[in-house]
C-alpha cells in the first residue's frame, strides 16, 4: 500500500505526535498529575543518598522504612538528573513519556511483523491515544509503562526467534527479562506467567502446531538468564517482599484485603467481553496467515486471558489492585481493534477495486458522465479508498469512542489527577529550605506523597488501605488519617465513634456504623458544638451560650481492658458543661452522658436545644428515636436512659437532615443527660422494607428489642472483639511528629485553636503547623 519512505515518515509523524501529545498533557498545568511521582520521586533520592545503597529502605515514603517499589525505573531517572540537571518532575515526565512513545513503536513492530506494514501504522496511531496508556502516565504507574514497554519488545524478539542468531537474540532477551524483574514485580509475573504458558501451549499442540524445539526453548532461556543477571537483587527482593508483603497478596492482611475487596474488585460484565475477544485473534489468523492456531494468535491469546484470569483473583484468595491487570490487555486488544478497521477498510478497497475493473470493462461504451464526475471515478482506486477509509476510522475512533482519549478528554483526565499546584509546591519548597531534614510531617494522602519525594521529608500520608502494598505503611496511614481528621476514634468492632474535642464545633462526636458489605465505616450522624445551645436565668435575665461560644477546660480520654471513654468539659464563669462517651467491649450501644452545673448563685439552667445532624428517615417512639436509611440499609437509634426530652422535632418534614432535641431542665442548678446511641447493618432482604419506615414492622421489632438489651453484649459475639483507641496526643508522640500539613478548611479550626500547634507557613491552599512539646 506505501512507498518504504513514506511508511516511515507516516511512523515518525506518530511517534513525534505520541510524545508531544503526552508532554502536552502531563504538563497542562506545569506539574505532573498523579501522586505516585512523589512516590517515585523519594525511591530515587532514597537510592541515590551518599552511602550504600539499599533499594529495600525508602527514607521519606510513609515516614520512612522498609520499601519494595522496585529500582529499575528510578535508576534510569537517576542517570537522566545527573546528566541533564532537569528539574526532578520534568524528569519523570520526560523518562516516561519517551517508554511510552516506545511502546507506540513496539506495537508498531509486531503488528507488522504479524500482519503487515498498513495494520501496523493503525495500531501506532491507536495505541499513541489510547486511554489505558495515557491515564496510566496520568496518575503516576511510571515503572508500568516502563514494563509494558519491555514486555512488548521482549515478545516482538521472540515472535522472531530464528531471525537472530543465538547469542544476539540470548543477550538482547535475557536483558529484558533482568529489566522487566528490576522494574516492576506485578509486570514481572505477568511476563513470567505469559511466556511460560505460550512455551508449555506450545509443547502440548506440537502436532497441531510445528514448532522447532529450539523456539521454544528461545522463550524460557531468557527468564532464566535475566534472573541470573540480576540474582543478587533477587536474592534480597524475594525475603523483603514474602516477608512484609505476603499477607497482602494472600489475604493475611485483614484491613487491606477487606478494602481491597470493598472498592477494586472488578465485575464481571467488563471481564467476559475480553474473555471473549480473543476468538477474533484465531479468525483473524486464519484470514492472513492462512490458519486459525499460530504462535502470534496463541500468543496474543495467553496475553489476553492471564490477566484477565488474575482480575478474579479473590476468588482463590489473592488480593491486589485487580483494575491494573487491564493494563496488560491494553496492547493485544487495541491490536485487534486497529486489525478490524484495517479489516474494513481492506473490504471498501476491495469494492473500489472490483468498481474500477467494471469501469474498465465498459470503456468501449460512451460515457456522458460529467468531467467533474470523472474525475472523482478516477481517483476512487483502492488504495485512496483504503486512505480515506482508515482516516475516517482513525478520527473517529480519536473523537468519540471511549477507549481512546482526544485533547479534551485528556485534559479533563489531567484534571481528575491533578495534585500539585503553585501554592502547594511553595509548601513543599519552604519546608525543604526551612526544616530540619529528620522532621516528620503528617499530610493528606495525594499531597502527602508529592510532600515526601519533592520536600525530602518523612512524611505519613493518610492513604486508604486499598492503595496500601505493605503492611507496615498501615499504621502510619491510619495515624495520619485520624491526625488530619479528629482527635479521638474508639472502635469496638461494632461501632466507631470520633470525637473532634473542645476545638472545633464539627463532630461531637460522629457515630459511625459497621457495615456488613464495607470495610469502611459510614458516618451515620453526629453532634456539634456549634449547634448545642444552654439557655440559662440569670436573675431576671436570661443568657444564651453554644458550647461553641464555651471555653475548653479539660479533654481527656481513658481505657481499661473492656472499655473507654472520651470526656470533655466547657464552660464560663457561669456554667459548666461535660460530656462523657463511652463504648464497651462487645456492646453495639455507646453510653453519652452529659452533666450541665451552675457556677455561681443566683444561675439556674432553663434548657438545653440540640441538633443531631443524621441520615435516613425518622422513626419516632416514646422512648426512643429510630433513624433508617434505605440506601445503605443503616438503622441508627438513641435510646433514653435519664432526662428525656420534651420533644424531638425534625428540622425538615420529608427525610430530614436533622433532629432538633428540646430539654426542659426546669430551673435546676444541674443536669444530667444520658443516651445510649448506636447505628448498624440490618437485613439487605428488599421484601422487609415494603411499608414506610415508621410503620415497619421488622424495624420497630428491631428498635423494641434494643430498648429490652441494649445494656448486653452483641448476640452472636463468641470472644472479645478488640477495642481500637486513637488519641492524638499519643499518636504525636508515638511517631515523633514534627509538622501538620492542613489542606482541609473544615479542620483548619482545630490546629488553629489547640495551643499543641503553631501555625508556621499559610498560603491559599496549605497551612502548617508545627507541633510543640508534649508531655506523656
């Protein structure tokens, strides 16, 4: 179809628009997307600090310590910093765009090599927009790209076994290999498994299917020899990741692999149809290579359907990130698309082609037909209707089909990603000129990553379980979450309760319930200072005071073997105000108990109004207060114990988001209140919840039946669940925190207030504190 010269110029052009495509994107607002840089970013300077190098301790990541992101990646960045002095962003930019430009080219050469030079320029162009590739650069899997790279340009040798001789092709294949393992583990199993099953598929169809032993052979040697390459790494990585990686991959993790299971678990819907797309590399091999079972389809096959099989991993008790496996299909499936538009744009060719030769045979017979319509007969040859053909598909493959991202699908995905700005990268600028180099920052788990590869800090980041890959990140990450988020959590297994302290009118506390189909609790309601209100007399007069407008006398927390408690005290010269929360081993009912005294003579307390900020609908009964949310099947209840309220009023009629709580304290000098609160899973069976909520019968069973044993353990509970208990205090000291970084404005409140920090840096986006001595 083309000349030699221009099908290489046509290369080049994709190429150089595949580069400058991605550049364009990842720098649309200067600074990379994604997090994972930073992550990148703090393995390179970790290997390239004075001193031997150990590429399983990263000192910044997670506040520093043992780290399995494998070096192979960073090494080159490493070599590409030191010779061209680029700033460290633009060199990760840089580095992996040119592998993923690579990775156009590579598809280029085994499309080619299967199926010829024009299916070979589509799949370049296809794979130069394709979403998996260009979201994969957008939220940092940089060693991915790396690998995925090597991977195509490994198989592309070995689609070619007998073209080199036997050291080229040994030497060139057992590098790659070696590469593949330094860069990336995921990656490096999957080209293990994929070779291996093609040799061994081999092995068993050699009657169907000649091959020479020495093929065979060709793609099992390699693995070998790579790993020789790189043996003493090996020799390290294998006991560092079994060691502290094991319970993650297997499921012996409990926190990671329910949140694994929670949110990256893949539904079946989208992996049958790759399943199922394999069929056409078979069809496809026997229109061009003239038989359905060839290595290239049975090759193309195994390439499809080990990662596909690896998304349900679960099912046989291995957890990971299962939406990365589609990364792996990315290369055989966008084959097979630009394989199908060379398919029908072959056949449009065809039917000019078969027009033409009608044309021909009917010039002895006068033609009347208009000089411009001649014209257009002429030039309808094959080839042009192969051109036209194949630009149409192209264009609107770039325009509109999903997988395939045009400029503004990629910015808004850029976007989606975004982390750092301006004013965030000035934070991470100041505090490397401005702080100690051992000082250890708590941050938010995006930002955080960036903090601790570009500031040079140990930084704990709060990131969700789910994107945790060992287990001793998970208690920095969980520290950080709570720092960044509330003073206190107790958990019992059966319910958590946070509570923001005396600081901040926020949560005080939130309750939130255990779900039976989440790892996650849901926060189900919550007080707030700022919403309580103590009517007090006065003499003739009468004060109004939120406990919000009271100063903070006393917060403290408190645990035995089978409970804890939160108290904390406000007040004035006129008034005090306790509140104490109590959750027990066991118990699925939290004890809040509020004392209300007077401080001087003459001061009585009239009432105490407030708001209980709440989902679902209301159930409201005499002695106690139903809350039940259809969506996430929740039921919350409090249930009064002493001084019940006048009245309980929604504060809108239809699902209200709030329940205001009227006390009528009747002129006494003190109060006390006291309510057992709860919120929990109840019963996902649809036929249960017919009848409106007030009215159901199974959810007012429910609510009596709490009302008779709330005071008893959980029914069904064999041995003590573990009470777990954060205390912000403890959590400073314990991981020897220096810095805060607060990019949330709803908590910006509680480091402003609590004399334990001292605001440092402020700009519109970050504030950070600096922590001040604490005492046990």
């Amino acid at each position: 179809m083309a000349k030699p010269s221009e099908k290489y110029v046509i290369l080049f052009l994709i190429l150089a628009f595949a580069f400058a495509y991605r550049m364009l994107l990842m720098h649309q607002t200067t600074f990379p997307p994604g997090a994972d840089i930073g992550l990148h970013n703090s393995v390179l300077h970790s290997i390239t600090l004075s001193g031997n190098t150990d590429f399983f301790y990263n000192f910044y990541h997670m506040g520093g310590g043992l780290s399995l992101t494998f070096p192979g990646y960073h090494i080159f960045v490493a070599f590409v910093v030191s010779l061209t002095n680029m700033p460290d962003f633009l060199a990760h930019s840089f580095s992996v765009c040119i592998f993923s430009t690579i990775t156009v080219a590579c598809s280029f050469l085994i499309t080619r090599k299967v199926w010829g030079v024009p299916a070979g320029l589509i799949v370049a162009f296809l794979v130069a927009v394709s979403r998996f590739d260009l979201e994969m650069l957008m939220w940092g899997g940089y060693p991915n790209v790396v690998t995925l790279m090597l991977m195509a340009l490994a198989f592309y040798l070995f689609l070619q076994t007998e073209r080199f001789g036997k050291f080229p092709f040994l030497a060139s294949t057992a590098i790659l290999s070696a590469s593949i393992y330094l860069t990336h583990s995921l990656s490096a199993v999957i080209f293990v498994l994929i070779t291996i099953s093609v040799a061994i598929a081999l092995l068993i169809l050699s009657k169907r299917l000649p091959a020479k032993k020495r093929i065979i052979t060709s793609w099992l040697v390699p693995l070998a020899l790579g790993a020789i390459v790189i043996s003493p790494f090996l020799l390290d990585a294998f006991p560092a990741y079994t060691g502290d990686n094991e319970g993650v991959v297997t499921g012996g993790v409990a926190d990671i692999q329910e949140a694994i299971i929670s949110t990256k678990i893949l539904p079946l819907q989208i992996v049958l149809p790759l399943f199922l797309c394999v069929v056409f590399f078979f069809l496809f091999s026997k229109k061009y290579l003239g038989k359905y079972l060839t290595v290239p389809s049975l090759l193309f096959t195994v390439w499809v359907l080990i990662p596909m099989f690896l998304t349900q991993g679960y099912l046989i008790g291995l957890y990971t990130d299962y939406n990365r496996f589609l990364y792996f299909v990315l290369l055989p499936v966008v084959m097979l698309i630009g394989l199908g538009l060379n398919h029908i744009a072959g056949f449009f060719a065809r039917i000019a082609d078969m027009y033409q030769s009608s044309r021909n045979e009917s010039d002895g017979r006068q033609n009347r037909a208009s000089k411009t319509l001649l014209q257009l007969q002429q030039r309808l040859t094959a080839r042009n209707t192969y051109a036209v053909s194949v630009l149409a598909f192209l264009l609107i493959a770039f325009l509109f089909i999903p997988i395939f991202i045009n400029p503004a699908q990629g910015v808004a995905v850029q976007s989606f990603y975004q982390v750092m700005t301006d004013p965030g990268y000035e934070a991470i600028q100041w505090a490397r000129a401005s702080t100690a180099t051992d000082a250890v920052f708590v941050s938010d788990a995006l930002y955080g990553w960036w903090f601790s590869g570009f500031a040079l800090r140990p930084t704990l980041s709060a990131v969700p379980p789910q994107y945790i890959t060992l287990s001793r990140e998970l208690a920095p990450a969980g520290n950080a979450t709570y720092l960044l988020d509330t003073d206190y959590v107790i958990d019992n297994g059966l319910i958590q309760v946070r509570e923001d302290g005396g600081y901040i009118g926020r949560h005080n506390p939130v309750f939130l319930a255990k779900l039976n189909w989440s790892y996650f609790p849901y926060p189900f309601f919550n007080f707030n200072n700022d919403d309580t209100l103590i009517d007090l007399n006065y003499g003739a007069d009468s004060k109004l005071f939120t406990l919000g407008e009271l100063d903070l006398i006393d917060m403290s927390f408190h645990d035995t073997s089978n409970q804890a408690t939160i108290s904390v005290s406000k007040g004035n010269s006129l008034v005090m105000f306790t509140q104490t929360i109590t959750v027990y081993q066991n118990r699925e009912f939290v004890n809040v108990s509020i004392t209300i005294d007077s401080l001087a003579d003459g001061i009585t307390l009239d009432s105490i109004d407030s708001i209980l900020h709440i989902r679902g609908q209301l159930i409201n009964k005499t002695d106690t207060v139903g809350l039940f949310e259809m969506g996430s099947k929740v039921l919350g209840q409090l249930i009064y114990v002493e001084n019940y309220p006048e009245h309980v009023n929604p504060i809108t009629t239809d699902n209200p988001s709030g329940l205001e709580f009227f006390y009528n304290l009747h002129g006494a000098s003190s109060a006390k209140i006291q309510l057992f609160v709860s919120a929990f899973s109840v019963s996902n069976r649809q036929e249960l919840y017919d009848t409106v909520p007030s009215e159901n019968p199974y959810l007012n069973y429910l609510l009596d039946e709490n009302v008779k044993h709330y005071l008893d353990s959980k029914e069904g509970i064999t041995e003590n669940l573990p009470i777990d208990l954060f205390d912000y205090r403890k959590a400073l000291l314990d991981w020897n925190i220096s810095y805060i970084n607060c990019r949330d404005s709803s908590t910006l409140k509680k480091f402003i207030n609590d004399p334990v920090f001292s605001r440092v840096f402020i700009n519109e986006e970050v504030a950070v504190f600096k922590v001040k001595s604490i005492s046990d």
